[in-house]
C-alpha cells in the first residue's frame, strides 16, 4: 500500500488532512500507530476502487484543537 512507501507517513498525512481542512496547521500527526490493510477478495473485501486500510494515529498539539479528532480513520487510495 502506498502508506508504506517512503514518501509517505506522518508528515504526509498531515499535509493531506490539513489541505482537505481536517486538522488544524496548529495540530499534526506525530506517527501511524498502526495500519491494517483491508482484505483484497473474500467475505471481508471492501470494493475493488482501490487499497482500503484503517489507520490508527496520534496527534500532536494544543489539547483544544485535538478535541474531537479521530485516531482511528478509514483511507481508501486508488490504484496506480
């Protein structure tokens, strides 16, 4: 999955969530505590459009401003 990749992780998950207006320029992603890709086929599989995954993450900054984040999020990623 690209989240593996090396140019991808906390600082580009950052990038990403403050771009789409989820996470405040005050605020960061510190790491991915986890990722678990969802299954591809099978009973479990979740659509073909693309890699699916949950993530887990912890954040970084003022305690106000990560009120109300999530640590655990959905990604779906298309194919390349």
């Amino acid at each position: 999955m690209q989240l593996r990749g090396a140019s991808f992780g906390a600082a580009w998950l950052t990038a990403a969530m403050r771009a789409a207006g989820s996470l405040a320029d005050s605020c960061a992603v510190r790491r991915i505590a986890e990722l678990y890709e969802l299954p591809l086929e099978g009973d479990d599989a979740q659509g073909g459009a693309g890699h699916k995954a949950i993530l887990t993450v912890e954040y970084e900054g003022p305690a106000e401003a990560l009120e109300g984040l999530h640590a655990r999020l959905f990604v779906k990623m298309p194919w390349r």
